[in-house]
C-alpha cells in the first residue's frame, strides 16, 4: 500500500475507485491506493489536478507513490519530514529528491565529503551481503542520488530496479532531504581539520577540475579559504557546510532510527562501531562471520579492493582508483598548518559549536567520554 495527502478535501469524491480512506495520527487524510500491476497511468490527468496545489518536492513525491510502485512491494510510509532548505551547487542538487520513491527498510547514508562515507557504504554492503567478498561497486549499489550532473533517469532507474536492501549515498544535510521514520539513516563525521587535507588529496586525484572548488597550491592559504569560503553547500568540503551538516544531525538527536558515527572511533575500533551498524540495520551474522567481515572492511584491505570498492572504479574519475583511500589517518595538519592556522580555526569553531559538540566532532566517542 502507498498514500499520499490532499489538502483539498472536497476532490476525495472524485477517486471512489482507488482505494480507501483513514485518519492518521497526524489527523491528515490520507488516501491508501491498491496499485494494480497493470499499473496507474490512466489516473494521472486526475492525480495532477488533485495535486496541483502541491509544492513540486510533495508532488514528485506523491507521483512515485502513487504511480511507480506494484501493490506487492509497496508498504505503509508515513509523510516525511520534508526539507526545509535547499542546496544547489557544481557537485549536488538536493531537490532531486522529490523523484525518490522510499521503501520502508531503504538505508540513508549522510555525510560530509571525506568523512568515511565509501568507508561506510562498504560496511553496510558486508553486513548486508553477509559475504566478505562482496562486490561493493558503491556507484551502482549506493548511488549519489543528488549527485548534480548526473542522468536522472539512468540513476533512478538503477535504484528502482534493485531487489534487495537498499543503501543509499548523499552529502546533503538533514535539513535538505527528507526524513521518513521508517527508514534507516546513518551519519558520519570525521575530525574538520583531516577532512581538509583528505579533500585536497581527492581533488588532486581527479582527472578533472572543480571550477568553483579551486585546489590552493599552499596548504596553509588553503585552509584559510576552508575556514571561510562562501560556497555553503554540503557536497565540497569547505567548514560552514561542514558545520552546518553536523548541527542538523544534532538538531534530530532524539531520533531512534538516526545513528551517528564518528571516523575515529572506526579507525580505533571498527568491530565494535560495525556492531552498532548492524544493530541499527537489524541484522546479525555468527561470530565467525562477523570476523571476516569486519576484517573485510579493514582499511587496507579496501585499498587492496579498489577496483570493486572504491566509487567510479575503473571510469577514468581518477587518476589512480587505491588513491581514492589515502590514508585513514588522523591529525593531518602536524608540520603543515601554522600557529595562526589553527587559532583562526579554534576561534571559528568555538564560536559555532559548544565544548561537548566540539569535542565528538573532532575526535569521537573517546574524547567526548561516551566510552
């Protein structure tokens, strides 16, 4: 089953044939449409008439429900809590989600650039597949599905086509996707100083370049244009955007099916975060399995992997797929920032965070004492 909401009451009468209705616990009416295999084009001129007044993300939205999916795989979803900003750039286009068509057991993974987002697409992968040699190919299996650039169609034509458990990939904050409460999202952040140098490292290994995202030569004047650039979209890593995508996560804290990870509690402990993984998707593998795949998700050994883990492999994106992981190393500015460096960052990031929401974005659970 499939809904959507209607604001104008007075056209429910025009639909008798499609399905019933209920109340919500949000006292919205909600209308539950059976679709047939033979599918539900015959009704759009109508559905567009009803859902004219619609903003065009509710609208897109209300299409995929009701037109996209069989009647065997659609499942009760509530209405999301919808974006409230938008961000459009070289790299990202949030309003692509309004083409989005959810499923109830559908994973969202939701990080800044160079925070550990192939690192966990991988990790979802193995616990999903339960195989330690799982072919990854997070551009197929795990689309960036605001990617800007991209063929729409083709890349939700993949992800419609996939069977299984869905995981899928995006940079956009909290506040520009949607939030449905039953699906599952997973946020990653990594300490904002390393994933400076961790973006100029990817960028260095592009066979392109980003016109709006210059590489600065000098590491030191490149920070400076890190700390205070005006690009504030989320997909290039630059602070605001950095800053702001770890609020928003914060802002839905109370969230039981929003996780949150932290780059160097992976790195000191990646069986024990794997496990809060698995936990949170709700799947469990025998100790021994769980073993391998934990060692399967070891960073070197995605290194070793490129080609089957590393995003775009083999489509001449980079210039060297293993470079895509660098390093998975910590304090990367030592011998490369300056005195003064670093104060401009401690005073922009004291001004916009407090001391505890400081201390897990940089350093994780064992600096902030939740282990």
């Amino acid at each position: 089953m499939g809904r959507t909401l209607f604001s104008d009451l007075s056209m429910l009468n025009t639909l008798p044939q499609l399905g019933v209705f209920q109340q919500n616990r949000l006292n919205a009416v909600v209308l539950c449409v059976a679709a047939p295999k033979n599918g539900m084009n015959v009704h759009s001129r109508l559905l567009d008439r009803v859902l004219k007044g619609r903003n065009s993300w509710q609208r897109g939205l209300d299409y995929s429900r009701l037109l996209g999916r069989e009647q065997e795989k659609m499942v009760m979803i509530n209405a999301p809590t919808a974006p409230n900003a938008e961000y459009v750039d070289v790299l990202a286009d949030s309003r692509l989600w309004k083409h989005f068509r959810p499923r109830a057991d559908d994973i969202i993974i939701v990080t800044p650039p160079k925070s550990g987002t192939t690192w966990t697409q991988a990790i979802v992968a193995l616990l999903l597949s339960g195989d330690p040699g799982f072919n990854a190919s997070p551009s197929i299996n795990s689309p960036w599905i605001d990617a800007a650039g991209d063929d729409i169609d083709e890349v939700f034509g993949q992800l419609e086509a996939q069977t299984q458990r869905r995981y899928i990939k995006t940079h956009t904050s909290l506040d520009g996707i949607p939030v449905w409460h039953e699906l599952t999202y997973i946020c990653v952040y990594r300490h904002p100083v390393d994933v400076y140098f961790s973006w100029r490292k990817h960028e260095m290994n592009m066979t392109f370049e980003l016109d709006d995202l210059p590489i600065i030569e000098d590491p030191s004047e490149g920070f400076r244009d890190y700390l205070d650039s005006a690009y504030k979209g989320t997909a290039g890593a630059r602070l605001p955007g950095l800053l702001n995508h770890y609020k928003c996560t914060l802002a839905e804290g109370n969230r039981p099916n929003v996780l949150r990870l932290h780059y160097a509690d992976m790195t000191r402990d990646l069986a024990a975060e794997m496990a809060r993984v698995a936990d949170h998707l709700g799947v469990s593998h025998s100790p021994e399995v769980m073993a391998s795949l934990v060692d399967a998700a070891t960073f070197d050994n995605m290194k070793q992997n490129a080609a089957r883990c590393a995003p775009a492999a083999g489509k001449g994106v980079w210039h060297r797929d293993d470079a895509f992981f660098d390093s998975a190393s910590s304090n990367k500015w030592e011998g490369q920032l300056t005195e003064d460096d670093l104060t401009a960052y401690d005073a922009k990031i004291s001004l916009a965070l407090k001391t505890e929401e400081r201390d897990w974005l940089e350093w994780g659970n064992a600096r902030s004492g939740q282990v």
